[in-house]
C-alpha cells in the first residue's frame, strides 16, 4: 500500500502538483459528480499574493489609492507576523482561476486545490446566483476593459478628477446593485462597442428628463397632477444616478456603471459565505479522506492538512477574546456535514425536522442546497437542532428602550425555531444593510434628490452620514437629502448636503 | 482539464501604483507624521525607513451603515449557562459582538487608532524632504563641470596592448583570412575535380598532366597555408573618450559651539540638525565630506565622536572656528570643483569683541566661497551680541541664513525653514 503514496516529502514540485490535481479531479468529477469550470492554477510568490488581496481578490483592476491603502495594511500585518496570508485566493472566472502561494508545503497546495479549484469552482458553476449574476467569461474581459477605460479617462481629464467619481462610486458600490433583475451578460468586445453608443443614448435621454421648455401639456390635465419622479422609489442608487444625475458627463457615467457592473459582480459573494466557504470545506475535507482513504496520501500529509483544517473550522466562544461573530467556515463545514449526516444515520429528530431529506442520497442532497439557496435560506432550510446543540447557539435581543439585554431563545426544544429564524435573518443583506431609496427627485425645482431610510426596528443609521451624502451630493450634482421614515411611516429629515 | 501557470516570475509589485496613490493622497497627514517621527527617533538611525502612522479616520472609506441603537436580535456561539428569558448586563463598550462581520469596526471605532504602516527609506525620505532645495544649486550646475569621466566609445585599429579587444580581433583575422584564401580554395577545388577526372579516365599517375596538376595544387595549398593566423591589420582596441561632468560633491562645514554653556541637551539638538542637513545634502550629491569644527575660545578640527560627546569647558570665541574653516577651505576645497556648505550651531555666547570680527570674517572671506551658510541659535534666552553680527552678514550675503532654535521640535520646521523652495 505504502507504494501507492504519491509522495512523503512536504516539498511540492510542479509534476506532484500535476498528480495531485489529477487524483483530486477524478475523485471530485467521477465518485461526486461535481461540475465545475476549467481550472487555472497559478502559483505566485507570497508578495504576489499581497498584490493580489489588496485589488479585492481580483487579478486585474484599475488603479485607485484605496487598494494601496489595502496592500499596505496587508503588508504590514503581514510583516509583523500578525496574520498569516490566506492560503487561496479564488476567482469567479471560466477558466476559473485560482492562486498557489509558493510557499506553501505539498500537503497544503493539495488541500488548496480540492478547496478552491474543486469546491468553490463548483459553487460558482452551481450555485444560482452566481449564474444569475455574474458572467464568469467575461469579468476578466471586463476588468481589462475598465481598467483601460479609467486609465484612459485619467490621461484626459486627471487623475484627481477620476479619484474623486471612484471614491464616491465606491461609496455607493454596496447601492449598486440590482436585486431582482437578472443583468445582461458582460463582454469586453461588446462593451467597447457599445460603450460609444452608450454615451450619446445617455446623454439625450438625461436631457430630455432636464429640458427646461415644458413639454406641450395636456390641456384637459389641467396641468395640475404633478408626477413625482420617480415614479417607483429605487433602491439601486448607482444605477438611478448613472441614468439621472443632470451633470454628469458621459465618461463619468460610464464610471459609474463600471463601478456598478463590479459591485453586482461581488453581489452574490456577499450573501453566500457560509455556503461558500462550507461547500470548499467540506469538498477539501472529504476529497483529501478520500485520498488517504485510496492510500495516496500518508499520516504525515493527514496530519498536516488536518491541523489547517481544524484551525479553519475553529468557532471561539461568544465569550472568547478571540470572537468576532460566527466563523461561516465552522458553520458552512459544520452544515454541510450535518446533511450528510441525517441523510446516512438519521436520528428521530432529524426525521421528524427534515423528512424529505433523511434516507436520501446525500451527494444528491448536497447538490440541491448548493445549487439553490443562499445563506439565508440556506440556514433557514437546513439547520439542525444538533447543530444549535453543538455550537450551543443563543439568541440575544439588544433592544435600546430596555435596560438589559435579553436572551430570547437557547438550544432547547423552545428555541429551536427561533434561533434558526434569527441566525438566517442575520444573513439577509437586506437587514444588515440600511434600506436606502431615491424618493424623489425635484425635477422642475431646484433639481435636489431626496433619499429615504426606511427604518427596520428602529435601527439608525451610523455616523457616516455626513460623508455619505457629501459622496451623493458630488454625483448628484445638486443638493442631495436624507429622511428617515420609521415604522409608522413618519418622516424626518437627516441630513441634508 | 486544469493548466499549471508559474507566475513566480511575473511582475511584482502591481500595486506600486497604488501605493504611490495612497501616499500622494495622505501627504499632508504623512508630513506630519513624518515630522513626528524625526522629532522622536534617536539620532544615530536617522536615515531608516520609519513606521508612521496616520489617523484611521482620515483614511476611511465610509459606507451606509447601521448606528447603534434600535431592536437587534443577535445569535452567538458558546452558551454555557443561559436560559431563555434570562436578562443580562449590557457588556461594556456594547461589545457584544457583532455576529454579522461588520459592526465591530464601527462600534471600537471610537478608539483612536492610528493605521500605521512602514515607509521604506526612500519614501520617508522624499516626504521629509518635500518642497525643499538646495539653494543656489543652479550655479553650482554651471560652474562645476571640471571633472572627467572615461567613457566607452566602440573600436579603434590602434592604442595600447592592454586594451586589444581579444574576441574583436579574432573575428577579424577569420574574416581576413577567408576572404585572401577563396580564391586559392576555389582553384584548388577546380584542379582537384579536373585530376580525378584524369585519374578516372585511366590516365596514368606519371602522366605529366597529372603530375603538372598535382604540383599546382600543392603550390596553392602552401599559399593558403601561409596566409598569416592572426596580422597587425586584425588587431582591434577599445576605445575610451573623456566626457566632462557636472561635479556632484559637497563638503559640509558642521561648526559647534561646546563651550560650557552648551549642554548634552543643546548639542543633541544641534546633531540633529546637522544629521538633517546631511541626508539632505545626500540626496543631491554623489560624495560628500563632512568636516567637524568645534570650538570654545579655540577651535579644532575632530573626528565625529570626539565632536559630539566630549565636553569642554571655557569661554567662546567664535572667530577661532571661522579662521580655522577658512583655513581648511583654502587647503583643501580650494579647487572650485567643490560646493561648499556649513552649519554652525551655537548658544550666541560669544565675546562681545569677537562678534564685530566674526561679522567681517564671513562677509568677507566666507561667504563669497560658500553655497550656503545655515546658523542655528540654539537658546531659550535673549538673542546676545553675536545674532546682530550676524543680522549684519545676512543682510550683505542673501546665500546667508540664521534661525532660532528652542527645542526639539523646532527643528524639523526651522530646517524646512531654511531650505524652502524659493519660487522664482
């Protein structure tokens, strides 16, 4: 047996790499059936690596000193010791790109790669909002498209100028996106193509909504009814003021819609981190049994990627120095193994919680929950009472009009519902967000755009305020206003800039 | 199905630009750290990359977020002894925790952290250096190109042996040589095929047409083979020019005051000041030398150690360390190819008769010699005799400048001071 061992040593070599990929890629495509994208792995120097964190994960990106900020506090820490670089980074690509730090042992690269070119690749094949909303052929073509397109913007009209739209377009990034429309496909070919059209279509239609001759008006109307506009609140403000903003010129708005086109491609990894990161977790986890299982790998590679993996999946206490919120890799792996679980020994609970799943095929199972939930639903749907028992989960309500906190369930028979509804609430990206809409807009006034907070158990908005609206109000143009309308529908102005 | 890339190789540093922005961006808030950090750092490593920091409030890059307040229903891991219904303290700092990932950083945000981050030497340096110049350097440019440097300029047939390009003058003798011996070789080659012509034919060896061929191509073979290996004619020597160049060097006149009234404390101060003016000759000289004069009623020239720590006592006279820099100006940077720069630092003590000598010594030996003369008056107290000697000297010689030092922290704003970007 030990002759099948592909190798002891723990240093990695780009032929046992090769092997380790092919093992790995026929035990994850033939025994699990996962689907995924080509993959294309690049191994870089841990420098390489910084490089690439501090552009957000992806390989190519404009220019914009928020990165550098991010590549210096990165290095920093990095230098100090005080963190370890993440092992991976992943992209959401076809070929589905995905990096190898070089300094990393034979053992790790080998559980990088069943993590991210098998586990997550297959999630970003899968899972439907990533197939709703991003196209992963063509964000590379994209990104090399938006970078030129800024840099060229910055030749022409200055880079203070550009850094100045970008950073109220990041600002906004988060109030970028579409939630319910699927967008249509990215390509660079096209967008370069369009892109001219795109300017002048812009601008006439902008003017038309700013023309200052009115409109014949319909006698019979009476020229009262005056129609707010818009008509429908928004909530994708990116997007309301790429089309609206009256002074914008068209290069800036093409700025702003590549900001937008970036924050809806991240939309959908914002709401699946547990999925995510438990999916890669449970696929590296398994995969790498598997192997061992096979008699490919030896106790001393079991060892090593079990040390990571357990660093990984580590939840401290609420109570731990160490805490800060759920860890998604302990609760995704955790979830995952958990429907495996009740699919192979379930027990009288789980059959009486989860009777459509018990007795199933897990592989089956698995591929079902990757393909069509997010972490809300995810949780909502398939989080077992002997998992709130294993974390010893709690809910807690900090309600300010009272003196003390108070714990509104635990892991108990009582609690069960509750706390699975509350942990799926705290994934909605529509609580934790503040739910911001354009209202209205003052079109033959003063041109000044009003937004509305829609209050969500009273819950303020924090101390960014002020900047925030000084970031609309740069885009917009003209005064921007806040009001905040609270459970009862009342309404009070918040700021104003 | 899965492609191995080594990017290894590939650029580093992509985010160079990035980071450069990010500088640019902070400046303001940089100078001032920058200008902390000199205030604060020993003297001896005056010149390393620093750590600064920069309030992480300046920096950030805001977004809509929840404040504090309001119903939140929270879930957290780790429940040793809560039961529903239970009602707790509110944790300190409202630091429960924030299961969603985010609203930590918002809630210990009041803290105010610093972001910090390394400047590398060169970064640091640009910063503390930023908008200053050396005065005058634009004569120096004109006058200075009294040096020489050899340069390389391609192949010449002939110089001294130790220049003969070995490879080059090989090449050209197997040029030469094939070139004088084709037409040999292309004969020999004809005679060859006509003499196995014969031979097929069945002529004899002893016939006379072939001996006759066999003659001549023996002549034209020991024709080739006389064509000499390598000739005078190959040989090849590189070839050196001479180019002026603008001189680059400095010499940097440091001038002290240890006198009894200069403590530890006001020599300190005065080293950091010298220290600045250093680095920041460094940056725009390739050589400099650094000559140190300190005096009290007599002045000497020492090593740097001595300079610095050892201490005397006795009264001050001023003139005696300006006669001794005259001194070693003349011996030794007398040849114009120097640009000349001092610094004095003193406590103004002085006698009160010296101060009228000192005041005719630079305006009129001194000065004209120098690039720039910076005096520091290193005193809390009243300016004494020798400040208005040296009003004096200003006032004829605008290369001339004097500023007042108190502690530490003047001077970074005092060096700035004297070396601004004068604006034409």
């Amino acid at each position: 047996m030990a002759d099948k061992i592909i190798s002891e040593s723990s240093e990695w070599s780009f032929p046992l790499l090769e092997r380790f990929d092919r093992e790995i890629a026929r035990l994850a495509h033939d025994e699990y059936g996962l689907d995924t994208y080509a993959n294309q792995i690049e191994v870089i120097s841990s420098e390489q690596m910084i490089d690439a964190y501090s552009s957000v994960g992806l390989p190519i990106n404009y220019h914009h000193w928020s990165f550098g900020k991010q590549f210096v506090a990165t290095e920093q820490t990095y230098r100090r010791g005080h963190m370890g670089l993440a092992y991976e980074i992943v992209i959401n690509s076809d070929p589905c790109i995905a990096y190898l730090m070089e300094e990393n042992s034979l053992p790790m690269q080998a559980l990088v790669i069943a993590h991210a070119c098998y586990g997550h690749n297959s999630f970003f094949k899968g899972n439907y909002l990533f197939r709703t909303w991003t196209s992963a052929d063509a964000i590379i073509d994209y990104l090399v498209f938006a970078r030129h397109y800024i840099a060229e913007c910055e030749e022409r009209y200055g880079d203070e100028e550009v850094e100045l739209l970008l950073d109220s377009c990041h600002a906004l990034m988060n109030y970028g996106v579409d939630r319910y429309k699927r967008p249509s496909p990215l390509s660079m070919a096209e967008e370069q193509k369009r892109q001219r059209e795109r300017e002048a279509y812009l601008q006439s239609q902008v003017n038309d909504l700013w023309r200052t001759l009115p409109v014949g008006r319909d006698p019979a109307d009476g020229g009262v009814a005056e129609h707010r506009f818009p008509a429908e609140p928004q909530e994708n403000l990116l997007y309301f003021i790429e089309k609206n903003a009256p002074l914008l010129e068209p290069w800036q708005r093409e700025i702003v819609r590549i900001v937008r086109k970036i924050g809806q491609y991240f939309y959908p990894q914002r709401q699946t981190q547990v999925m995510n990161e438990g999916w890669a977790t449970f696929w590296h986890y398994t995969l790498l049994n598997r192997l061992y299982d096979k008699g490919l790998v030896g106790d001393g590679f079991m060892i090593e990627m079990l040390q990571s993996h357990t660093n990984v999946v580590y939840q401290p206490a609420f109570d731990s120095p160490h805490y800060s919120g759920i860890n998604p890799y302990a609760l995704g792996f955790a979830m995952m193994t958990d429907i495996r679980r009740i699919c192979e020994q379930p027990t009288d609970e789980d059959r009486h919680w989860f009777p459509d799943i018990v007795g199933q095929d897990w592989q089956a199972v698995l591929d079902f929950a990757m393909r069509n939930f997010k972490d809300e639903s995810f949780i909502a749907q398939y989080l077992s009472p002997k998992l709130m028992r294993d974390f010893h989960l709690f809910a807690v309500r900090d309600d300010d009009l009272e003196e003390t906190l108070e714990i509104t369930a635990i892991h108990d028979e009582d609690g069960y519902r509750r706390l699975r509804q509350n942990l799926a609430e705290q994934y909605n990206l529509g609580t934790r967000e503040p739910n911001l809409q354009v209202y209205d807009v003052d079109v033959r006034g003063d041109r000044s755009l009003t937004l509305r907070h829609f209050r969500h158990n009273r819950r303020p908005l924090g101390e960014t305020v002020d900047d925030m609206l000084r970031h609309i109000r740069r885009l917009w143009g003209f005064d921007v206003r806040l009001e905040a309308v609270d459970e009862l529908g009342r309404v009070h102005l918040l700021g104003e800039a | 199905m899965s492609h191995f890339i080594d990017r290894r190789l590939g650029s580093k540093n992509k985010s160079t630009v990035n980071r450069q922005r990010f500088l640019k961006r902070y400046k303001s808030q940089l100078k001032r750290a920058v200008s902390d950090a000199v205030n604060r750092r020993s003297i001896t490593d005056m010149e390393g990359g620093e750590q600064v920091g920069i309030p992480s409030r300046d920096i950030s890059e805001p977004t809509f977020q929840h404040g504090q307040g309001g119903r939140r229903d929270m879930v957290h891991p780790g429940n040793r002894e809560f039961e529903a219904g239970d009602r707790v303290q509110r944790p300190e700092g409202g630091g429960s925790g924030s299961g969603s990932g985010q609203g930590r950083a918002s809630k210990d945000g009041r803290g105010e952290d610093d972001f910090v981050f390394q400047l590398s030497r060169e970064e640091f340096l640009d910063l503390l250096f930023d908008d200053l110049e050396l005065p005058n350097l634009v004569r120096n440019q004109l006058l200075g190109a009294t040096e020489f440097k050899t340069v390389r300029a391609g192949y010449t047939t002939d110089g001294s042996p130790s220049n003969i390009d070995v490879v080059r003058s090989l090449k050209g003798a197997i040029g030469r040589r094939t070139a004088l011996g084709a037409p040999h070789r292309r004969r020999v080659r004809e005679l060859e095929a006509a003499l196995e012509q014969l031979l097929a034919d069945g002529v004899a060896e002893t016939d006379a047409r072939v001996v006759a061929l066999r003659e001549e191509i023996d002549r034209l073979k020991s024709r080739i083979a006389a064509l000499p290996f390598i000739d005078t004619f190959d040989l090849r020597y590189q070839s050196f020019t001479r180019q002026p160049e603008p001189t680059s060097k400095a010499v940097m006149l440091c001038i002290m005051d240890v006198s009894g009234s200069m403590d530890q404390l006001r020599k300190n101060l005065a080293k950091r000041f010298f220290i600045l003016l250093y680095l920041f000759l460094q940056r725009n000289y390739d050589r400099i030398d650094v000559v140190f004069i300190r005096h009290h009623t007599i002045a000497q020239e020492v090593d740097e150690q001595e300079f610095f720590y050892s201490r005397e006592t006795g009264g001050t006279v001023v003139s005696s360390a300006l006669n001794l820099a005259y001194e070693v100006i003349s011996e030794r940077y007398a040849s114009g190819s120097w640009n000349i720069y001092a610094a004095q630092a003193s406590d103004g003590d002085n006698w009160d008769s010296d101060s009228s000598i000192c005041r005719e010594l630079l305006i009129n030996r001194l000065m004209p010699l120098m690039r720039y003369y910076a005096y520091v008056e290193i005193t809390p107290r009243q300016h004494q005799s020798l400040w208005y000697a040296y009003q004096d000297v200003k006032a004829a010689h605008p290369h001339f400048a004097m500023e007042a030092i108190d502690g530490a922290e003047d001077i970074y704003p005092v060096f700035r001071e004297l070396f601004r970007r004068q604006d034409a």
